[in-house]
C-alpha cells in the first residue's frame, strides 16, 4: 500500500552504499506491465499486492527474469517464508524489522549472491 511505498522510499534514500530507485506497483497486474518494460537490479514485494498475494507473481517472475526477488511481509511466519522461498524468492523483509541497513545488507546480500550463480 501507499504508506509501506512510503516507508520503504525514506529508508532506501538512507542507504550510504547503493543509490536505490524504485519503482512502485499496487497490483500483480500492474506489477507485470512494469517488469515487461522494465529491467531491474531487485525486486521488493510485499506478500499482498493488492487482494491477491504475490506467490502466483514471484513464482512467474522467478521462471522469467533474473533479478532476485525480496518478500517484504508483515506475517514473520515460517510458513510464509517457506511459502516464499518456493515461489523463487532470495530473501525475506519482515517489515516490522525493516531499517535502512537491512534493506541495504539484504540487497547487497542477494546481489552478491546472483552474481556467485
């Protein structure tokens, strides 16, 4: 929603070691037009987009590009990070635990490690 876009856009701008743009969707479906037209370095996600949960999306997402994708949630579950590890994803931001230095080290982390692959 508007208000974690909102969060995570103040805390990227902290980041002393990347120079973060970002790119914001409410939907999956606005979500895949974007990564159509669009390359990217990562991928954030939240569990939710819109009504729908992310899944279906980082598990198509996963299948057809090869930016490392992020789930950010604030269900800090291990079903749902297991959930989400299946789906494709790299890496898990419970939002509750969100900073500038953990995005910052997660993406750094993700990065370093697609880069090994």
């Amino acid at each position: 929603d508007a208000a974690d876009a909102a969060i995570i856009h103040r805390l990227a701008a902290k980041s002393k070691q990347l120079d973060f743009r970002l790119r914001v969707c409410f939907s999956t479906d606005d979500a895949q037009r974007v990564m159509a037209e669009h390359e990217f370095d990562v991928v954030f996600v939240d569990y939710w987009l819109g009504s729908q949960t992310s899944i279906a999306f980082i598990s198509d997402f996963a299948q057809t590009h090869d930016a490392p994708c992020v789930l950010l949630t604030g269900l800090d579950e291990p079903d749902i990070r297991r959930i989400g590890f299946r789906a494709g994803v790299k890496a898990f931001l419970s939002k509750e635990e969100l900073s500038a230095q953990a995005i910052e080290c997660v993406t750094l982390a993700v990065l370093k490690g697609h880069a090994a692959l």
